[in-house]
C-alpha cells in the first residue's frame, strides 16, 4: 500500500541480548516498556495507539500491546493491539499503523515489536495432557492411584516451543532446513555463507566503535542495578576458521547451515513513533523519515527465505524506481544462506522473468551497500522486533550519510516476505 505524508518521528531500541542457558532477565514486555518509557519521555507525545508485533509473549503478555501502552505512561483511554506476521511482525506494526494514520483513524501512534525469545515456553506434550485430564476426572482414591499407576518417565518429555515454533507444520521443515534447501538449489557455499557471517560481525563491531547504534540504543537496567548498554552478540574474535570449524545444525550429514552463519537467538524490543504531516506541525515534531510504501509476497514455504526476492521487486516498480535508486539496504540476515540466494535471483534474468513478472534481471543490490553496520548474524533476530530495528536503523542510516531511500525487508516463516520503502526527509 503506497502512503502519502506518513512519517517516522522518533524511534529507539533495547540493546538486543543473546539467549545463553537461561532466560535472560527481561520479559518482552519488559523490554518495550524500557524502550518506550524512554521514547516517550524524551517529548511529550499525544499518543492515540500502541500497535505491537511479537510472536513469543508470555502467559501474561497475551495482548502485550496494551500491556506495552499502559506500563509506558499512555492515557488508559489508549488503544492497544497485537499484530503477529513471524518474523515480519515489527514490520507489520509499523505497516498497521501507517494504514491507520492513512485512513484519518489516528494521528499519534506508537508502534514496533518485541519478543524475549530466552523466555519461550516449554509445553506439556500430549500424553501428558491426557494423563493430567483423567486425574483431574477421578474422584475417589481408587481411581486416582490407579492414574498414578498409568503415568510413565516419557510423559515428563516436553515440547520445546522455540524448536516446534521455528518449524513450518504445512511443510514439516524447520527454518533451517528449508535454508539448506535453497542454499543446494541455488549452489551457495559453506564458504560463501562463512564469510558473510564473518562480514557481519566485523561491519557490526566498527559499528559499536564508531558508536553508530547510540542514537538508537537505549540502555536497560535488571532488578540488580547492572546496566546492558550495548547488543551483546557481536563476537569480535571471530574468524572464518572458527566459522569454518562449526558443524552444520540442521543437516547434519549434508548440510553447510551452522549456528554460526545463522541468526541468533535473542531478546529485544525496538518502536517507533508514527505521524501524520498536520500532527508534525502541530507539535512541531523532528522527522527521520517517511514510509513511503510496504509490499507483501508469498512464496513456497520450503524456500521461505526467499521471501525478501518476491517482495521487493513490486515494491519498487509501483514506485517507479530501479534497484539503483535505492541508497541503502536492510535484508534480515535469518540465514547467510537465504540472504545470499536472495541477492543472485535477483541478478538472474530467467528467475525474474519467471517468477516476478519482469523482462529483465531485478538488478544487483551492492554488498557495500547492504547491511552496512552487520545484521542479525551478529547482532540477533528478537522475531517480534527485528523488522522495526531494521526500519529505525536504515532511516539513521539515510540520515548519517544524507542519502534518500532505503529498503528494509525480511524473509518470513511459513513461506513470506516483506519489504518496506522509506525516504529521508533531511537529505542535506
């Protein structure tokens, strides 16, 4: 949907924390209200909607948004919703609200995503749901020792809900599995997706150094007093020797998708403040830029990470621009595997012809110009947040080097993508 006059105001972000052996101190609403407390006081925003994407709450998140809303300081006469697109779903936030502000409903509203994926649930599998069921259903003692008789050691087996979640159930293919496939089909090296990974940490290590995130960071504070002030991730001593080393996770035999040329497992929360042209004036408010157009794809789930190659080319064309019109690029980096497809079916005539309609290649999308402070191999992929982190950091991005357009997009499970065009208003 193309949009006229929607702007970005303001926008800011938790530090993105990896998930080690245990969860990590911070709920995901925890995480957006660190972030939005902050965002919001730094001006005083008349906020009409609070719009979140997040695909793991807890049991006490289950409209997380609203949750999000009131612990922030918005009136409680401030309506609140959860959006959930996987691994789209900050994007989708953002694309719900532009929608919102562009049919007259709101003026103010904030919006993003966030996600604690340290804290994803363990279930009760079935079995022990059934046994659960029947001792709930005996009444006398009789009965309840003969359930207890009934209960067996592969009852206790739980169902990992971050491996059952990242799994496609039309497929029966995790996410990692369906990178191997598209890392076969379109002949990406173990080499190739190593270096990417290296690239990644190393672009987003000169990042922290040359402190490009803080404009974007905020930090936050557990319930002892210690502060995490930057994305925790990063391994600056990495080398494609220890990448090389890593064996492969989701093809054990075959396979050349490691954890280290994934994304990581993480916890953060990234929003953004949403306008329309007579609330900025009104109030004065500073722009970081503008959405000027999102598009959604759909594709075959087992090649789902080449979600972003299906939605970026209509995005453009309807906007009447070529692949080098674009400054700079965001791909969420879920797979180097699935990045690194993305960018050669682009390039390839046949593949655009046959599958977005075009009468020649896309184009080449410059590596210089791609996720130039690292990704999410580096700095991690909060499901919920990482396409409102991409967006906040293209649009500081655009403003740092005073260029003009920038395209934020992702892969998404289930066999989507999405991309978001956004323009700079301060180009110098």
């Amino acid at each position: 949907m193309t949009y006229q006059d929607i702007y970005i105001v303001d926008g800011i972000r938790t530090p993105f924390l990896k998930a080690a052996n245990k969860p990590n101190p911070f709920s995901a609403a925890d995480l957006s209200i660190s972030a939005c407390k902050n965002l919001l006081l730094q001006r005083s925003y008349p906020i009409e909607e609070v719009i979140a994407g997040c695909v793991i709450p807890s049991a006490d998140e289950t409209n997380i948004a609203r949750i999000i809303g009131l612990r922030s300081g918005c009136k409680v006469s401030v309506p609140a919703m959860t959006v959930q697109r996987n691994c789209a779903s900050g994007l989708q936030a953002l694309d719900t609200a532009a929608q919102h502000i562009a049919e007259l409903n709101y003026n103010l509203i904030l919006a993003g995503g966030t996600d604690a994926m340290s804290h994803a649930h363990l279930f009760f599998n079935e079995k022990m749901v059934l046994w659960f069921s029947q001792w709930f259903a005996s009444k006398t003692l009789k009965q309840k020792l003969a359930c207890l008789m009934q209960l067996r050691p592969n009852f206790f087996v739980p169902i990992i809900g971050l491996l059952r979640g990242l799994t496609d159930p039309v497929v029966k293919l995790s996410m990692g599995q369906t990178a191997e496939i598209i890392a076969h089909k379109f002949k990406i090296t173990r080499q190739a997706m190593d270096e990417f990974a290296l690239a990644s940490h190393k672009r987003a290590a000169m990042a922290q150094d040359k402190k490009l995130f803080e404009a974007e960071i905020t930090s936050i504070y557990d319930t002892q007093g210690q502060a995490y002030e930057i994305d925790n991730g990063v391994r600056r001593d990495t080398t494609l020797e220890k990448l090389a080393s890593l064996k492969p996770f989701f093809d054990k035999k075959f396979g050349n998708v490691t954890a280290g040329n994934s994304a990581q497992i993480t916890d953060g929360a990234a929003f953004l403040i949403l306008a329309n042209e007579n609330s900025v004036k009104k109030y004065n408010l500073p722009v970081l830029g503008r959405i000027v157009d999102t598009h959604w794809a759909a594709l075959d789930p087992s090649e789902m990470g080449l979600g972003p190659a299906y939605a970026i080319p209509p995005l453009l064309k309807r906007n009447h621009l070529t692949a080098n019109d674009i400054d700079y690029w965001e791909i969420n980096e879920a797979f180097a595997a699935q990045v690194l497809a993305c960018l050669k079916v682009l390039k390839d005539a046949d593949y655009c012809k046959k599958h977005f309609n075009l009468d020649h290649a896309f184009g080449e999308i410059p590596m210089d110009r791609l996720n130039v402070d690292g990704g999410a191999i580096a700095l991690g992929h909060p499901v919920g947040a990482s396409g409102a982190r991409l967006v906040l950091h293209l649009l500081h991005t655009l403003k740092r080097t005073h260029t003009r357009y920038g395209v934020a997009s992702l892969c998404i499970g289930g066999g989507q993508g999405g991309a978001m065009l956004v323009e700079s208003i301060n180009t110098g």
